[in-house]
C-alpha cells in the first residue's frame, strides 16, 4: 500500500491521461477517502483550473439524485425483456381501439 502524505492508498480507481483517481483512507481518521492526483509534475493552468473547478462545484453536486438514476439504469439493464414482454399486450390493446375507431368510421359513412 502507497502513503501519500496522511493518506494511505488502498487502490487505484481509475487512471486517466492527466489524473490518477485513488481509493484509500486517512492514517489519523480511518475515514475512508477518493483521492485525484495529477500525473504531471508541472501541469499546465488550464489543468490546475479545471481540477479547481472539479473540487469547488463537488459540494453542490446532488449524489442523491444521481443514486436514484443509476439504480434506475441499472435495473433496466437487469430487466431488459420488460418492454419486449408488455408490447404483444399494448400492441393488441392498440389494435383493438384502432379496429373499433374504424368500425366507428364506416358506420358513419
């Protein structure tokens, strides 16, 4: 296990083209924590801003919300012959009232 400072490292999440995204804890806290750190020694201001950015638009960021949508998305692809199996019954349904508008329609002629 890697020590970054007060941080011990645990695992590597994911590793971009700039940044390295670390899972781990703090030493003093046994917290656990998401580390991003950047792989360039002199990065440019532009990447600096964007990782400021990044870490000051994360307390407004709703995880709630976001929880909700993936656990949504992860049940239909879980489930995915749902629809394929309601449409024979909705496509019958859809005939029938087609079929009875047109009944509807020739008796008016």
């Amino acid at each position: 296990m890697q020590i970054f400072g007060e941080y011990q490292i645990s695992d590597t999440l994911h590793e971009g083209f700039k940044t390295v995204l670390y899972q781990g804890e703090k030493l003093n806290q046994k917290s656990s924590i998401i580390l991003k750190l950047l792989k360039a020694k002199y990065p440019t201001v532009k990447t600096l801003a964007r990782l400021k950015h990044e870490y000051l638009i994360r307390p407004n960021f709703n995880y709630q919300s976001l929880g909700a949508l993936t656990a949504g998305v992860a049940r239909e692809i879980r489930n995915p012959f749902k629809c394929i199996n309601n449409y024979p019954e909705t496509s019958v349904k859809l005939t029938e009232e087609l079929l009875e508008g047109f009944d509807q329609i020739t008796e008016c002629l």
